[in-house]
C-alpha cells in the first residue's frame, strides 16, 4: 500500500496543477484558476489576435468641439496630425525608421492616406486613454465598405512586418493589395513607444523593482482609418451605439466580478507576462481579458479597482452622448 501511495499521490498533485492555469511573471510562475468558460467565449469575440485581425466595425472616441465640428461637415477623417502632438508613432514609424524603404510604407504615407483617425473594436478598451491623453467621452462608430481592404503593420517583425486580408480575413497578397491600393481602409498597427519610468512611478512595463528613471520601449496596438472612400458609414449618438455601449458595461460588469478568481495581485503590468500572451489565442480567462484591450498600461489591470473605473466611465459616457449625426 505504501508503494502504491508512492507513485498515486504525486499523479495527484499533478492532476491538480494541470486543472489550473499558470503564467510566468518577474517574480516567478503564478498560479491561475479556471475561470467562467461562458465569460471566456464573450471576451474571445472581442478579442485581437497577431494573426486575426480583420474587423469592419470599430469604434473613436472624441470631444463635444469635435462633434460640433462634424456635425458642419461630416467629413470623419480631415487631419493628417494633432495640433499639439504633431504626427503619430504610426506615421513615425513607416517614414522614419527601418520599414521607410519597404514598397507598403510608401505607398501608406501617400498623401491620400494622410488624414486620419485611430479606433479600436471595443469602445471600453480605449475609454481611459493612455498616460497623459484623454481621448474624450463622445462615441463614434466606423463602419467599412464590404470590398475594403485591411492590413497589418507589426513592428516588432523584422522580417514580414506587413500584410493584408479582406474583411472575412482571407488573405490577400502584398502586390494585390497595393495594385488596388484605392480599397485599403485600415491598418492594424501593433507599435512600439519610448517613455520614462520612475521612482514614483513603478507600474506599467516594471519589473516591480525600484529604480530612479529607466526609458523603455512599451508595445501598443491601434487600428488606424486612413482612407476616406472606404467607409460605408459612420455615426454618432445613435441607439445602436448605445446598445453596444451598454452590452460593454454588462461584460464588464461579469469580468468585475470574475476578478475575484485572478489570483495574481495585478496591481502593474510587467513585460514577462505581455511577452508570454503575445496576443495569441489561448483559453486562459486572464489571457482572453488582455487580447480584448488596445493600450497595455496600467489604466486597464483586470482587478477590481481599475475595472470598477472603466465601468464607472462607460456609465457617464452613455449619459453624455448627444443628438444623431450620420454620413459616409
């Protein structure tokens, strides 16, 4: 009998380690419990993968002086860059690094891609913004024509940092794509920014050590809608954004209270754990959870704090919506 424990209770305790998930952080492996399968489905119809990234509908936040402003013209897309910001890491990127020679990033930085505006599918995802930008509380959604052509811009593939697929997400050659350059809508761009972590702020991107300053490079995603003539419509302040709105609340709302079943102190992000997801597909509640969102930063931890925030906001914004406007 001693024998047969020898061997049974180990397989045991094996057994029980694989019924949990694990992830790999600065300090070590964490153990994750499973998590509600039916919350997992819906974050994973929300979610962006490297390789699966071909959506028609997304989603802008703005300000009231904007809205103001299409409600004169209802043209979406008018500035090639910000006022104050100037141009945008995506527009950085294809002219004046590596990729500027590459025959895609020439034929992106084309004046008839110039004007444009950056969106997300998930309007909670980029509600909060990113470290010192407030994108406003005023909803707008995209809608691309049928025919529309969308591409991927990686910037961390070196070697293949381009490519394009239809809106079913069949793939579609580099040299089609371009000889009908007219049908490119959109650019799934998976970026890159330098900013300065330091004492006072340890949280996203640290390691969770002290350190006086450190300037690191820390990964985003955005898609960027570029062109004009391939929006089927656009809209503002109608029911069915409301409605979509407030599903987004009620999913919260579960992954707020799914929070409980993350045991991982998820109080900053840490590179080991965005290097481990890599936004691929896995069945991993925490894993679905940051597929969903646009910016890795500390305004988006899955624990209850942050996402009673999004809530919160989603709410106020539902409230601040305005009369209709549509156009195309």
């Amino acid at each position: 009998m001693k024998a047969i424990r020898k061997y049974i209770l180990p397989g045991l305790v094996l057994l029980a380690l694989l019924a949990v998930h694990t992830i790999p952080t600065a300090q070590g492996v964490q153990v994750l419990p499973q998590s509600d399968s039916l919350l997992n489905k819906e974050l994973e119809q929300k979610a962006i993968y490297t390789n699966s990234f071909a959506r028609n509908t997304f989603y802008t936040w703005t300000t009231l002086e904007q809205i103001s402003q299409l409600r004169g013209n209802k043209v979406l897309l008018t500035k090639s860059k910000s006022d104050t910001k100037g141009f945008a890491e995506f527009d950085l990127a294809l002219r004046d690094s590596i990729f500027k020679d590459n025959p895609v990033a020439k034929v992106l930085c084309e004046d008839e891609f110039a004007k444009k505006r950056f969106a997300w599918p998930n309007p909670w995802a980029t509600l909060m913004g990113w470290e010192g930008e407030v994108y406003g509380n005023q909803l707008i959604k995209i809608v691309l024509k049928e025919d529309a052509i969308i591409g991927k811009f990686d910037e961390t593939d070196k070697q293949n940092p381009f490519a394009f697929s239809d809106l079913k997400g069949n793939k579609i050659e580099i040299k089609d794509a371009l000889a009908h350059k007219e049908k490119i809508a959109a650019i799934y761009h998976i970026g890159k920014a330098q900013t300065i972590r330091s004492e006072k702020f340890v949280g996203t991107y640290s390691d969770g050590k002290q350190v006086k300053a450190v300037n690191t490079t820390v990964p985003f995603r955005e898609y960027v809608i570029l062109n004009n003539a391939m929006i089927k419509y656009w809209a503002y302040g109608t029911d069915d954004i409301t409605v979509e709105m407030n599903e987004e609340i009620a999913l919260l709302n579960k992954v707020y209270d799914n929070c409980k079943n993350v045991n991982e102190g998820s109080q900053f992000y840490n590179l080991a754990r965005i290097q481990y997801y890599n936004w691929q597909h896995s069945d991993d509640f925490v894993a679905d959870y940051f597929n969903c969102i646009c910016f890795e930063n500390d305004f988006y931890l899955l624990n209850k704090k942050r996402i009673g925030a999004i809530i919160s906001n989603m709410k106020k914004c539902v409230k601040a919506q305005a009369q209709p406007i549509t156009g195309n």
